[in-house]
C-alpha cells in the first residue's frame, strides 16, 4: 500500500485528478487546495462550477486548518457519528474558492477508508470527493458501474484492491446551522 500511497501523493502534489475508493463510494479526487484541479474534477462531471463538492480529512485535528469557527455542537456528533457522514460547516477556509459554497460554507468528511487516511496524511492537506459520475446520472456503486467516459479522463485509477467500503451509497449530510442547531439535509 505504501508505493500506492507515494505514487497517488506525488500525482496530487501535480495537480492530477484520480478515481478512488472512499469510505462511500468511489469518487474522483484532486487537492482541495488545488484550484485548477478541481476546475478538472466539474469538468470530468460536466458539473456547473457553483455547485460545491465535499472534502475528506483523515483526522479532526486538521478541522480547525479548514473551517474558520466549529460549532460547540459539532465535536459531540463527530464523536458520535458511526455511518460515513459529511458535516456542512458555516465558514471554509483554506482550500480552493470552487470547492466552497456560494454562502461559505464547507463540506467536510472524516474518512475511515485505510487507503484514503494514509493518503490524506501523506498529502498533508483535504482531497476533494466527489461521486465518480456524470453530473445527472446515478452515483455508481461499485467500481464495474463507473463510465468509461469517466474512467478515461482521469490521470489515474487507483487499484480496486483498496475499496473497503460496505455502505455503497453517499454519505449521510449534516449541515450546522449554529453552535446548537444543524439539520438533516440527506439521510
């Protein structure tokens, strides 16, 4: 796993966009902070530009690098949270402009995928997920359900050897909307 890991760190430090396997589903992935890579990543999708994507991190402790204010209720239900579950925070900060969302928030996602946490900790910084699909057409579940329109445009596809996921389907969605409060947005 450890070539694996250098390789897809070092392709990212590029600016190249990859298909992985996440703790979800597989997604296609570049360095959040990364602007012109992630303009790759709505194109890929043939997704308009205003419609944010998610980010992964490995561990919580980076949160404070990417969100201006976590809310007090925040580290309750991380803590809490046992199905992949992405947190909508108030005020992104740090990653590239078209990953965060016209009112500022920041989608944000602390994976349990093995491959995904070495890689993230070997990268230093969020990747960027998003469902490895056109815009418009179901999520694919499994890597056989992947376009090759979409397989073809990537720099790279990592081995189908690191998927680990059980619950083939998005991520739960929560968005804060205060210190107190947060809603639902998909179950």
């Amino acid at each position: 796993m450890e070539s694996e890991i250098e390789k897809c760190t070092d392709l990212l430090l590029q600016g190249k966009v990859i298909l992985y396997p996440t703790d979800t589903i597989w997604g296609l992935g570049c360095d959040a902070t990364n602007e012109d890579a992630v303009k790759r990543i709505f194109k890929i999708k043939q997704r308009i530009e205003g419609k944010s994507m998610l980010v992964l991190l490995d561990k919580s402790d980076r949160l404070p690098m990417y969100v201006k204010r976590i809310p007090l209720i925040a580290w309750d239900l991380i803590n809490e949270t046992a199905r992949p579950t992405t947190f909508i925070y108030p005020e992104g900060c740090n990653v590239a402009p078209s990953v965060v969302s016209s009112d500022g928030s920041l989608a944000i996602r602390l994976v349990n995928n093995k491959f995904c946490k070495k890689l993230i900790g070997s990268l230093g910084r969020p990747i960027v997920s998003t469902s490895a699909n056109i815009s418009g057409t179901p999520a694919p579940q499994l890597f056989t359900d992947i376009a090759q329109e979409v397989i073809d445009q990537v720099d790279y596809v990592v081995p189908e050897q690191y998927a680990d996921s059980t619950d083939y389907k998005p991520s739960r969605l929560i968005k804060f909307m205060d210190d107190y409060n947060f809603v639902v947005v998909r179950e």
